[in-house]
C-alpha cells in the first residue's frame, strides 16, 4: 500500500531512515519537521517536494524560509507548525520521530484527525498512555509502533486470535555499552564511552538511555499501555546480539520470536504498510553467520534507571511524567558534560522523591508532572 508520510522528526535517525524507506517503497512524503537542522531539511525538501516543511525554531525557519524561496513548499515554525504538519490533510500517515515529551501534543493532534500513528516517540504513551490510547479508541486511530521491541512484539500478536491467549510479553535488551560493570565501573565513564553502543546506530539521547538502561524501562512501561498489559506479564531479558527483537508468550507454552538484523528499516517499514508486507531496504538477517544467542536476567540494582523506571511503572498516575521529565533533563545535563553518568539515576530519584504524584490525571497535569520533574534535576545542579 503507498502511503502519504508526514514525517515529525525527519532530522533524527528514525526519520532519516524513514525517508529511506520511503524512498525504496514509493510512499510520498506530503510533510517534515526538523528542530534547527536547516541545511538537512532544505535537502529533503529539495529530494521529497513535501507540501509542508517546519522548523521548530524560528530562527532556522527563516534561514530555511529564504534558501526554499524557489520551491512551493510552505514554510512554518514553532510548535503550531508541528500541529499542522500531524493534521495535515494530504496526510494519511503521521511517524512520530520527535524526541522526548515534545511528541505528546502532536501525537494527540494525529490521532484526533484519525491518522495511522508510526509511534517512534516512546515518552508519549509513558507519559500519558491511559490517554492516548483511549484517544485513539475513540477517534479510530491506528497506532502502529516502530520502536524494534514493540514491533516485534506486535508481529508476533498477529500470530493470535486473541489477547487472552497471550501469558506474557518478552522484551529483549542489549545491555548497551556497560553490560556487567559494578557501580564503580560505572562511576569512572565518559560520555563518549556511553555514546558508543554496541549494535545499534542511534541519536544521542536515545543511546544514553540505552547505556543507563532507562530505555528499556521506558519500553516496559510503553508495552503495558500499548498493549494493555499488566507489568506482571512483561519480563525483560538482556540478549547481547540484538538478532531477537522481543518474544511473545501464549498460555499453550509456545514462543513467538521476532528476528532481525539490527536495522531499523524493517519496523520502520511494517509500521507503514500493515498489515501487509513489501519488499524494502532492511538487511536480511543471515542465520547462518549468527552467533550463539544469548539471554541473561537485567541487574535493576546497578543499573537504577531501570529500577527507578519498574518502580514506577507499578505506581502508576504522573509518576511516569516525573520519570520521563527528570531524565529527559539529566540526560540532557550529561550530554553537555555538566554531571557524571550515575547522577542520571540520582537526579531523576531526586524529582521523584520531590514532585507529588497525581493518580488519573488529565493532560495539564501530566504536563505539569512533567515540568515540575525538570526543575526538580535544574534546581539540583544549580
């Protein structure tokens, strides 16, 4: 099936790599959004023709406004620009490339218009998944994930009749760069150590979280509104190689396993066209050349994010929000060399020891969950 792509985020490596696969699979691409990449998205425009180009920034807008001045794309910034580009009309596919908690309002506005949502953005069902999905019900909005764990895990339900048969979700982990060292260990990284993950290519923020293992909480997380599932049916397991995605477990005894090549074009591609299949430019997994596979239990001790993250996940209300909202923001103060690796958990169980959790919340809530988290991490390194 072509699709009709608008494309938040098109300046990261998910939305690089969808614009890949669009261009290998023939789907137009009517809109893209980029932060302050202005030289990137003048590229992409240039290559894709969409009908809507934004950069978030107004200052890049402007410069990207001028070197555009002889296309017809239409120009806008902010984060009114983001809005238009996930309800955009022409569009009948929204991937949610944007990092962190700033995917949430667009993701809302997508599924309000009944869009397909290619969820790349994990933080907006941690963050307010009750509400998204429920949202999505209503509006008769698919929601398709694209992250490699989640896709896997929704290959394998399509193996079912239905989700009662399902006993438990199985989510892999590659333990990232530090798998096996002691707190001490840990003490002593760098941020070019924690930047160079063993099997996957990724953005910055995404292979911190990967290092410290809060990635893998927020899947946890992410998988019991997704899928709506308890998270005493979800285990995590660390498997090295990154060739089996995530496993499902039915009630008969019998394992669904997703395998692939650490590439993110396959879950990337089946978000788009399911619920069939295509020809595309993932790499085709060569069992023969595998190497043994491995799986061990994660250590939530020495790795707190992960701790602090199944905590929370148990807790529930805008504990999430806090979560997310204090390592967006430690980890942001990691990337500019501003705290070490383990104060990422320290400052992050700082805000959830400071900020109020609310049950049921509404979204200005979460919103204020998630602010509050920020200034708790800011107000600590002052």
């Amino acid at each position: 099936m072509r699709r009709i792509l608008s494309v938040l985020g098109s300046s990261g490596s998910i939305g690089r790599q969808t614009l890949k696969v669009a261009k290998a699979c023939g789907h137009d691409v009517a809109a893209v959004t980029v932060n302050r990449s202005v030289e990137l998205a003048e590229a992409q425009v240039r290559e894709f023709k969409p009908r809507l180009a934004v950069a978030v920034d107004q200052a890049a807008a402007a410069d990207l406004r001028l070197r555009l001045a002889d296309t017809d794309t239409r120009i806008r910034s902010g984060p009114e620009g983001l809005l238009e580009a996930a309800s955009l009309p022409e569009a009948d596919t929204v991937v949610t490339a944007i990092v962190g908690v700033a995917g949430l309002a667009p993701t809302l506005t997508a599924i309000d218009c009944g869009k397909r949502i290619a969820l790349a953005n994990k933080e907006t069902l941690v963050c307010a998944g009750e509400l998204v999905m429920a949202r999505a019900r209503e509006k008769g909005a698919e929601i398709v994930p694209v992250d490699s764990e989640h896709s896997a895990i929704f290959q394998c339900l399509q193996g079912c009749r239905n989700r009662g048969e399902v006993r438990r979700l199985i989510i892999t982990a590659s333990g990232g760069p530090f798998y096996g060292k002691s707190c001490k260990d840990l003490s002593l990284v760098t941020k070019d150590q924690a930047l160079k993950h063993p099997n996957w290519a990724m953005g910055a923020k995404i292979t911190i979280d990967s290092a410290t293992l809060m990635n893998k909480g927020l899947e946890f997380i992410e998988a019991m509104r997704l899928y709506d599932m308890p998270g005493s049916r979800i285990q995590i397991v660390i498997h090295r190689e990154s060739i089996v995605h995530s496993l499902v477990e039915f009630e008969d005894g019998a394992i669904l396993a997703q395998l692939g090549s650490a590439d993110m074009c396959l879950p990337i591609q089946y978000a788009l066209t399911w619920p069939e299949r295509a020809p595309g430019p993932a790499k085709p997994l060569d069992l023969l050349s595998c190497p043994p596979l491995t799986f061990q239990r994660p250590d939530p001790e020495t790795f707190r994010c992960l701790g602090l993250a199944l905590a929370c996940a148990e807790r529930g209300g805008t504990s999430t929000a806090i979560l997310n909202g204090a390592n967006e923001a430690a980890v942001a103060l990691f990337l500019e060399d501003r705290i070490a690796f383990l104060d990422i958990p320290r400052l992050v169980e700082r805000a959830l020891e400071r900020v109020a959790v609310v049950d049921n919340p509404i979204l200005d809530e979460i919103f204020e969950a998630d602010r509050a988290a920020r200034q708790a991490v800011y107000d600590a390194v002052r």
